[in-house]
C-alpha cells in the first residue's frame, strides 16, 4: 500500500500521514521534497527521485539521507533522461551526487556545488560566499581601500588643508578594477582535479599583489601540475592587467567581441582627472588615435581599443598606455 504527502496538504493529516508511514502502516510514501529535512525513518531503505536533474546538489544530498539511517543497506535511485540530453551543469550534478557517496561526503559534495555555481567575483569587488572566510588581513585591506576612496572622493575638501590639490594626489590603491570578459579565464578541472585545491589556488592568487609573487605562484603550477593551459596562462595575465588598469584610474574593464572598453573612475570630481597620470593618458590617446578612443556615455568616460583577440594583445595595449604614465 501507499500513502501521498506533499505541502498543500493540512498540517494535522500531513503529519498523521508521516506517522502512519513511519509505524509501518504503509509500504511506500510518494511525496515532493517536503521530506528532505527534519525526519528520520530508520525502517526507510530505498528512495527513487523522479527527474533527479531537475534537482541542486544539495537538494540530491539530502533526499539521499533519508534512507540509510540504521544499519540497513540503503538505495538511491536517481530518475533522469539520457545523459546525452541534459546540461552540462545537470550531468555534473548527477555524476558528484553518484561519486560521493560514502559517510561524511558533505563537505566533498559542498565544494563541488561551490565549483558548479561559482563562488562570486574571484578578480573583482563584488563578492558572494561566506565573507568571513575572506581572512582578517583581507578584511582589512578592504577596510583600508574603501576608507581612502572616501578620503580621496567624498571628503577631500573636508580633509585637505589646501584649497588645491596637488596634482599627484591622487592614489590607485583607492579603487579595485573589476574585469568582465568572454575569454576563458579558469583553472579547469583537467589540470587541477581536486575542488578544494581549485579553491585554495584561486584565493592565493587573489591575493598576490607584486609581480615576484606571481611569478613564483606561476612557477609553483607548472612544477606541480605541469605547463600551463591556455586558459590558466590567461588568468595570470588578467592579474597583472588589473594592476596596471588600478593604476591608470579604471574601475571597470569589459573586454569582449574583440574589444576592450575601460570605464574611468565614475566621481567626476575625483583627484584622479587633476593627476598627472590623467593627462599623460589623454596626451598617449591623441597621439595613437588609429588604436585608442575615449568616448563619453551617460557621464561616464571611456576608454576603447578594438582588435583585441586574446588576453595578450589586451596586456599589450594596456601595457604601452601603463608606460606612458611613468
């Protein structure tokens, strides 16, 4: 015999329902994924999920804990189309659901979900994830970067004691440049395997500041893990670019269908358009107009290069206006 429970139903026969169920009344429970938390049914040892693809990650993880909780041996049996059919995300999912499988996989299972749907901004200002994770040193080297950009922008008369600034006043450490492309810029799981190394490598790389040290972080990949792909070797050069685009006022670069647009800093009232890194920027633009355009849209200026086919070629353009500034 059978029994039906799902959420629509009142809450004195949902959970007579479940009780019945629990006591041995009857034989199989159907249900929607109402049972994934807050039961345990220790006689319960097999559990079909209908369209399994159609599931998060940690959704399957806890529909499979609901069977195997006594010293029974439980089944899970994981309903979807062909494989050939469905989204790469969704095979993904399938196949991690079917790999960790033994006691204390959560951790595995979390990680893998945290590689599925990504983890945020890695190269940029806007994060997502468990911020405490970031580290007090990171915290503070926020901290520290957003209390000078209120220095430089919302204050600035308030605390300088000259009515005009200097024009080298201004500092790049009081931006962060986020980087927004096609380009693949990734540690695939080919070269990497391990998830949680993945994540360990990402962090060290966000917070490498210098050129010696991604030298050395380069050079401890290619002694670990062999040469580097194409796409690891790009995710390097997008490091060194977001120095030198912090460097020449950028708060936003947008590098695709071929073309780099690098948004200057949007406080129009800035220290930054007084420096004279500013103005040895527009004096490079209007010798090199054939390969450089600065443009203006929605009160917002603008830096455009086309021709720009890979991560190289944008490293190189921005690296002859970066040396114009020294």
């Amino acid at each position: 015999t059978s029994v039906v429970a799902h959420g629509q139903m009142d809450p004195a026969a949902l959970e007579k329902t479940m009780l019945d169920f629990i006591s041995g009344d009857y034989d199989v429970l159907i249900s929607t994924t109402i049972i994934e938390s807050g039961l345990d049914i220790p006689n319960a040892n097999t559990i079909i999920i209908n369209n399994a693809h159609m599931f998060g990650l940690s959704d399957l993880h806890q529909l499979r804990g609901r069977v195997g909780r006594s010293n029974k041996k439980a089944f899970c049996y994981l309903m979807a189309p062909p494989l050939e059919g469905l989204t790469q995300e969704a095979r993904r999912r399938l196949k991690a659901i079917e790999e960790f499988s033994e006691l204390g996989s959560g951790f595995s299972i979390a990680m893998q979900d945290l590689d599925i749907r990504g983890a945020g901004n890695m190269l940029g200002a806007e994060q997502s994830g468990f911020i405490a994770d970031i580290g007090f040193e990171t915290y503070h080297k926020i901290l520290d970067e957003a209390m000078q950009e209120l220095r430089d922008e919302e204050f600035a008369e308030v605390l300088t004691t000259d009515a005009t600034p200097k024009p080298n006043e201004w500092k790049p450490n009081s931006i962060d440049c986020h980087v927004e492309t096609d380009l693949e810029l990734l540690i695939p799981d080919s070269y990497v395997s391990s998830v949680p190394e993945r994540m360990r490598l990402y962090r060290e790389l966000d917070s490498i500041s210098i050129p010696q040290e991604l030298d050395a972080f380069e050079y401890k990949l290619k002694d670990r893990f062999g040469n580097l792909p194409q796409q690891v070797k790009e995710l390097l050069s997008v490091v060194e670019l977001r120095w030198m685009l912090k460097s020449l006022g950028m708060e936003k670069v947008i590098i695709k269908n071929e073309q780099l647009t690098g948004y200057f800093i949007a406080n129009q009232v800035s220290a930054f358009y007084r420096s004279n890194t500013f103005a040895n920027i527009i004096g490079f633009i209007q010798h090199n107009p054939k390969k450089f355009q600065l443009k203006e849209q929605r009160e917002k200026l603008m830096l455009v290069c086309k021709d720009v086919k890979s991560m190289d070629e944008a490293l190189l353009m921005v690296k002859q206006i970066y040396e114009s500034t020294r």
